[in-house]
C-alpha cells in the first residue's frame, strides 16, 4: 500500500475506536430494579430507603452496590428493632435490565426491657419535660423502633431551647441491645442545668419613645424564658403598624449572673405618609372611586392618624380618625372621629356632619367593643318631608369577626351588636334610642359552601318625622334582599314615597358549588323590610336567583341575577359586588 495512505487508515481506525468507545457505555447501561419479598409496611419501605439506587449505571458500581445490599438492608431492619432478621439476596437479569430480589424474614423484634428517661437541674421539675417523659414512644414490650428514639433525643434538646435551658446537656443517652435473647434497654439522662430568664429589651434606634415600645412587651424582666414570649412580642411589635420589619432576638451570650437573658429589637418604622386608591363598581351604588391617607405615627407617643373620602353617583363621603394607643396599646385605643356626607338614594336626599369620641378594646375573647359619643346634625329631605337635627348619641357595640382560608374565605363568621340613645337633656332635638343586631356565617365541606346571614333592628323614636334618615330603617339590594333596588323597601306615605321603618328584619340562605376552580355557582333566597311597627304587618318581601362567584387574585366578585318573587310584575335584576365574604 502506498505509504501517503497510512495518515488517512490511521485517523479513519481512531475514529471508528472513539464511537465504540462512546457506544459501549451505552450498551453496557443497564437499569437496577429492587424487588423486595416478605415483608411489607413501614418494614419493606425502610429496606428501600436503606438500599437506595446505584450511584451510576456503570457496571462496576453496580456491582458494588449489589455487594453492599444485604449490609444496607440488614441496617434498615435494625432501625426499626429487627436484628435476627435473615436476608437472601438474588442478582439476575431480565430482559435488558438488572432485577435484584432481596428475600427478608423477619424473625422475631428485639422488644423494650428497661426504659430510663432522667431529666435533671431545673429541668426536672419543669412541668413540660415532665409532661414531654409521659408522652415518650416508649413502653416496655414494645418493638424497638430507633427512629422514635431519635426522634425523642431532638424533641428534649428543642423544648430545653425553646424554655431556656441553654446548658442542658445530655448525660448519657444510649440503646443497648442484646440480639440473642431479644431486648433491649433505652436510657435517656439530660441535666438541664439552670434555667434562664428574660432580661431587659434593648430597641434599636428609633423616634418612638421607649415608653411606649416597653408597653408592647409581653413579659417583665426576670420571667422565665420562653421562645413563645420572644415570639408574641415580635407579633406585638408588627401588628402595631409602626413597622415595616422587625426582628427580635434574644443575646444568650450577654446573659448576667442571674441567668438574664437581655433582648434585642431591631426595628424599623414605615414610611410617614402611605396613600391608597381604589375604584370599584356595584349595583348598589355604581362605579366608587376611594381615597385614603395613612400616618401611622405622628409623634413619640405613638399617636396615629387617617382619612379616607369616597365618591360615587349616590352617596360622597370625607372622614377621618385620630388614635392614641392606651395601655395595653394593642388591645385598647381612644379615637377621635370626623366625618361629612352627602347621599341622595330612591326618595332620599341628606347631607350629615358627624364628630365623636370612642374608646376601643380589643378583648382576648376576639370581640372587639366600642363605647362612643357621637355627635351628629343632618338636614334631610326624605319623600315629602324636611328637616334637620342635631343628636347627641352615647351607645356602645360589640363585634367581632372570624375566618380562616386567606382571602378565599373557607370558615368564618360575622357577629355585630350596638346600641345608642340620646335625650334633649343631652342638647338633642328629639328623645329616640336604636338597636341594631346581625349576623353571619360561612360553612364549607368540600366544594360545597353555605352562607347564612340574618339582620335585625329596632328604632324608639317620638318622631319619625323628625327622626334623620341615617337612622331610619331601609332594605333591599347586594347585601340585604336580592331582586330589590337598593334600599327601596320600607314604609311608604299616602303618595307612595318611601318614609323609612322603625323595624327591620332581614334573612339570607346562600348554597355556592365550586364547579372549576377559583369559580362557584350559587343559589339564594332572601327575605326581609322595614316595618312601621313590631309586629312586621306589611310582610317580608322575597327574593330569589342564582349567580357566578369568581375568586379573583384581589378578592370575590359576585354576579347574581334575582327576582323579587312577593312582587308581581317586578323586573328581575341584576346584583354586581366585589369584596369579602366575612
């Protein structure tokens, strides 16, 4: 052969070498499948766990973890108290991949003899560790499981952090085995030496005064510490609205010789001014556009204020607030209020200047109670009457609401009660007292949803006519009868303009099915008016219909089309709402 050929019979043979060589691998790959016999449960799992998978598909490795199969299994029964177990393991192969048997009988557990759990140092009075060796997975008999027994170790050394034994050690802590006669001895002694207590918080830097930061402290300086406390006044630093980030943590470290563990706050506030828009559309009321202004501190002591306006077609409102945390500054408050409106629905026309003063708390119960002073003057025309009074109404309420699921509510409930009266001794035009009372519920199994809702309320008044409309009582529309104007059911005068009720009296029952997701179809009936008297002689007016809900990423928009069934020949209507359900 000439000799300029050999070049090109060498470059073509290394290449032919280079693609068996990456051809090779590939057939040599072979897939590992694990079958494991006579044993099932929590046994057969943990053997496979314990085996595992080859750690590539090249055909040493495979070898290899074929050989350490009966070790990695033989551990995996251990664990779980099983150490006579006999294991027979199978390498063959099937089709084009490797099947490996791992044949296991079990023989009889290693049982629980003794069992010592020890707590000392103040630990070994501590009502929780006692109460933690109580519920300890251990009882002698028992298989021996060394899963709950490290399970048990980690839950002493968490419950000595989050209670402030920060020296707590164990002592000894040790499974002793005896395979041939079947049981084994677990002891468990942890000294938790002494136990620290809180010491004093230390705020970082900031215009509040440290008066008023200590009074959202849920502890004293020498109570025992708890992770709980450090948590709760973490929470109580954020839910006061002053900032935009907090972190606590507690400086072990810098603990003194009594064990008191100093705590630091880093706080940050939120900005001065927060403004908020929002535009929305219902029935009711029409297209709404809302304004609101936030301070969220004004001063040291923490003294907070907002304002908030509203327009739409029928009603336009400008109100604000000014709050001054008492002690506890989360729970209670005393607020200054102001406000002007201007509404002009069906046959009403008023324009009401308000002030008042309330004190809030927030109870531990959940309930949230008012006692107020409010002072209003509203000039009214409503149907063929007008007028103007000025009222000085002391009352207080109770509220409170519940949920659970986020902004799609799935659970919850809506409780509100009030009451309010004046007297011309109290520089009132007219003597009246009103009670309002309502209630809701939501209840959901599945894709299935009910709402219940129910209203109730009663004016004493010694003129209606002279009475302003904000008190009267008026029904109809999105969140009260469906199928009616909004607030277009009530007592009427002789040329059927609406007058308002001293009585109202309205129920709702509400059936949601989630057909797709984020999406439900609903059913409803809903009745209720406003009476001239107690014993409702005009009649309850009905409503019924069905509609749409769509959970948008904002909140629930509601389209419900009804109709006002007790009315004959009242057109059907059609309900358009967005906001929460509770």
């Amino acid at each position: 052969m000439p000799q300029f050929f050999h070049p090109v019979i060498s470059l073509r043979l290394s290449f032919v070498l280079l693609l068996l060589g990456l051809l090779l691998p590939l057939t040599a790959q072979a897939e590992v499948r694990i079958v494991v016999e006579g044993i099932d449960g929590a046994l057969r799992e943990n053997v496979i766990n314990y085996v595992g998978e080859p750690a590539s598909d090249d055909p040493r490795m495979v070898r290899r973890f074929i050989a350490g199969i009966p070790d990695d299994a033989r551990s995996g029964m251990e664990a779980l108290g099983y150490y006579r177990a006999v294991i027979d393991v199978e390498s063959r192969r099937v089709d084009d991949r490797r099947e490996v048997v791992i044949r296991v009988d079990r023989g009889e557990p290693v049982r629980l003899r003794d069992i010592d759990i020890a707590f000392g140092g103040d630990a070994g009075v501590d009502p929780e560790f006692l109460a933690l060796r109580e519920r300890a997975p251990f009882t002698e008999g028992n298989t021996l499981h060394h899963g709950r027994y490290e399970s048990f170790k980690r839950a002493v050394e968490s419950l000595a952090l989050a209670r402030g034994y920060f020296d707590g050690r164990f002592v000894q802590s040790q499974v002793l085995v005896n395979p041939a006669e079947g049981w084994a001895d677990v002891t468990i002694n942890y000294d938790g030496g002494r136990r620290y207590r809180l010491g004093d918080v230390r705020f970082s830097e900031t215009v509040l005064s440290e008066g008023l930061l200590q009074r959202h402290v849920p502890f004293s300086s020498g109570d025992h510490f708890t992770a709980d406390r450090i948590t709760v006044l973490n929470r109580n630093l954020l839910n006061s609205d002053y900032f935009e980030s907090v972190r606590v943590r507690p400086q072990v470290q810098e603990a003194d010789e009594e064990g008191r563990v100093p705590v630091d706050a880093e706080v940050e506030l939120r900005r001065r001014n927060r403004i908020g828009t929002g535009v929305g559309f219902a029935t009711d009321v029409g297209p709404r556009l809302r304004l609101n202004w936030t301070r969220p501190w004004v001063n040291p002591e923490g003294h907070s204020m907002s304002a908030e306006s509203e327009l739409s077609a029928v009603r336009q409102s400008v109100s604000g607030t000014y709050s001054i945390p008492l002690d506890p500054p989360l729970e209670e408050k005393l607020q200054f209020l102001g406000g002007y409106q201007r509404e002009e629905i069906e046959d009403t026309r008023s324009q009401r200047l308000t002030a008042g003063v309330q004190r809030q708390r927030i109870m531990r119960s959940g309930w949230t109670r008012n006692v107020f002073l409010r002072w209003e003057r509203e000039r009214f025309k409503q149907g063929a009457e007008t007028g103007q009074t000025t009222l000085t109404l002391p009352g207080v309420s109770l509220s409170r609401s519940r949920s659970r699921g986020g902004i799609d509510v799935t659970w919850g409930d809506r409780q509100f009660a009030s009451v309010e009266a004046t007297d011309r001794e109290l520089g009132s035009s007219i003597r009246l007292a009103r009670l309002r009372l309502s209630t809701k519920w939501l209840r959901s199994i599945g894709r299935h949803r009910g709402i219940a809702r129910a209203e109730y309320g009663a004016l004493a008044t010694q003129s209606l006519e002279r009475t302003p409309p904000s008190l009267r009582f008026f029904t109809g529309g999105d969140q009260s009868v469906r199928g009616f104007a909004y607030q277009s059911l009530a007592p009427k005068d002789d040329d059927g303009n609406l007058i308002g009720g001293r009585y109202l009296a309205v129920a709702s029952l509400e059936y949601n099915y989630e057909f797709i997701d984020r999406w439900r179809a609903a059913t409803f009936f809903d009745v209720g008016n406003a009476f001239r008297r107690a014993g409702f002689n005009e009649g309850f007016e009905r409503g019924v219909g069905a509609g749409v809900r769509w959970q948008s990423p904002v909140g629930p928009i509601r389209l419900d089309l009804a109709f006002g069934i007790s009315a004959p020949g009242t057109p059907w209507r059609l309900h358009f709402s967005m906001g929460p359900e509770i």
